[in-house]
C-alpha cells in the first residue's frame, strides 16, 4: 500500500491525449448544454403558465424536465471547467456531493417514467376515473415518493465514499465524478460499495423497465379492444411521445453498460464519449420528442413565440 495521500484533490480527466482539441469539443458540448437548458427550460415554464396542461401527464412531464435540467446544471460546471480552462482540481466533499446528485438523477428518471407509464395506464384503462385517481395530490405523493426512493437508495455508498483512504493515483477518468470511479482509487474494502450499486441500482432500474413494460402490454390490450380505428388511434398516439423518452434512457443504459462491461479493449475515448451520450442524450431528447409529437405542446410553444414576437 502506498503512501496515503487522503487530504489530496482529485483530479479531472477531460478527452485524454487530446487536450489542445478540448476547447473545440467544449463547443458542441455547450451547444447541447444550453438547447437542453431551453428546451427543458421552456417546457416547465409552459406546465407552469398554460392552464390547459395543468393534468397529471403534463405534471409528470414537468418532474422529467426538472430531472433533466438537473443531471445538465450537475455536470456542466466540471465538464467546461475542464475543457476552457483546465481546471481539473475538485475537493473531495464536492466531488462526493456531484457523484451523489448524479446518481440519484439517474434513478428519479427512471422512477420518473414508470409513473409517466403509471398515468397512461390509468388513462387509457380506467379514462372515467382518470382524474379522480391522479389527484393533485397523489400526483405529488408519487413525485416525492419517486426522489425520496432514489436519494435513499443512493446514500449508503456515498456516505461511505467519506471514510475511505485515498492512497493510488487521484486521477478520476472523466471531467465530473462518478462512484464507480472514485472507488477505483480507495485503499480499503469496498466489497459492498462494488456490490450494493449492481444489486440494488441495477434491480430498481431493471424492475422498473419490467413494470412499464407489463403496463404496455395492458395498455395494448385494451387499445386493441376499443372498436373504432380512429379512436385506437387517438389512444395510442398519447402513448407515442412516452415510448420514445424510454427507449432514448433504457437504450443510453444498456449502450453504457455493455460498453463498460464488453468494451475493455475499446479505446478509452469510446467509454468517456459514452458516458456523455448517457448524460446528454436523454436530457436533449426529450423535450424535442414532446415537442414534436404533442400537440398541446406544440401550440403552446407557437402561442410562446408569436407572444414574444409581438411584443417586439
């Protein structure tokens, strides 16, 4: 064991071997940084504003984009910190606290979209007591039971992150801090902390993709049940824009994972460029999707911008 070094920074790692390339990389990456902030942006700022979106479906919409918004305002400082001017210090407290909101993102998005799922089923298989069941209420008892679920979930292996020895290189291998790179570089046990994620993360995520998957099904079942086409249709289509936003997550997760489990041979920069489509894709997707394939959206997106364009 070596020499330990705890008190010691850990330090970012931007696109390795291409540093005089990083101002130029920042420039998409700002780009997407700051469509995904208007774009989610202007989704909340239309839940909030436009009375015909004040239902369960778009509340749920507003829980994603604020999930969304936040996953972007987690990693953005550290990334372009990195790629403008170099700077790759991070303190542990803050490096532990970035690890935990990430994480904890990650699965309200996932809890997110299974009560999005939770909606449409009792929409489409119960529409006369839609309302009565998704209350304002049980809406909100179901977005804080969605973030009290994963930042408990979460905490145990963060918490432990504190207690470690830091005694191998302090070079983390991405510009922002993830777990499962922080305790590559801790000189104890970490067993449970190697354990626990793929146990319980990994299930969570897993049981939720079943559910919404069995709720389609159901779903399914039902539309195919309902006699008139154009009404078959009409149900169908409120599905659609919620479909897309689980396949862009579930199909970023699973590209992640088999790239971090098979791609040992790939080249480094495959892993890190991966990592910032699991973090980007979703965010930026998303509101393009509800944009294009919701029509309450689209029109209060038009009303937006000729409102706007008046004023000028």
């Amino acid at each position: 064991m070596g020499l330990n070094t705890t008190d010691l920074p850990f330090y970012l790692t931007g696109f390795p071997g291409m540093e005089k390339a990083h101002p130029w990389i920042s420039i998409p990456l700002l780009v997407v940084y700051m469509s995904i902030i208007l774009g989610n942006g202007i989704l909340l700022f239309l839940i909030r504003d436009d009375h015909n979106l004040h239902e369960p479906m778009y509340y749920f919409l507003a829980m994603l984009a604020t999930t969304d918004l936040g996953v972007t305002l987690t990693t953005m400082p550290t990334v372009l910190g990195v790629l403008w001017i170099n700077h790759r210090e991070i303190g542990h407290g803050a490096c532990f606290s970035q690890a935990y909101f990430i994480h904890t993102l990650s699965i309200v998005e996932s809890g997110v979209l299974l009560a999005m799922a939770y909606d449409r089923f009792i929409a489409i298989r119960n529409p006369l007591r839609y309302t009565s069941i998704l209350t304002n209420t049980r809406v909100m008892k179901i977005g804080i039971g969605v973030l009290t679920r994963a930042s408990l979930s979460i905490m145990p292996i963060i918490i432990r992150l504190h207690w470690f020895p830091y005694c191998r290189s302090h070079v983390l291998s991405h510009a922002f801090c993830l777990h499962q790179d922080v305790i590559k570089l801790a000189c104890a046990d970490i067993a449970f902390n190697r354990l626990y994620p793929v146990v319980v993360v990994f299930a969570m995520v897993l049981l939720d993709f079943l559910i919404i998957f069995f709720s389609y099904i159901l779903i399914l079942k039902t539309v195919m049940g309902i006699a008139s086409g154009e009404a078959r249709a009409k149900a169908l289509n409120t599905c659609v824009s919620h479909i897309c936003c689980i396949l862009v997550f579930y199909i970023t997760v699973v590209g992640l994972t088999f790239i971090h489990r098979f791609g040992k041979n790939a080249p480094h920069v495959v892993h890190i460029t991966m990592s910032y489509v699991y973090f980007l894709f979703p965010p930026f997707m998303n509101p393009v999707i509800y944009s294009i394939k919701t029509k309450q959206i689209q029109s209060g997106i038009l009303r937006l911008f000729s409102l706007s364009h008046s004023r000028a």
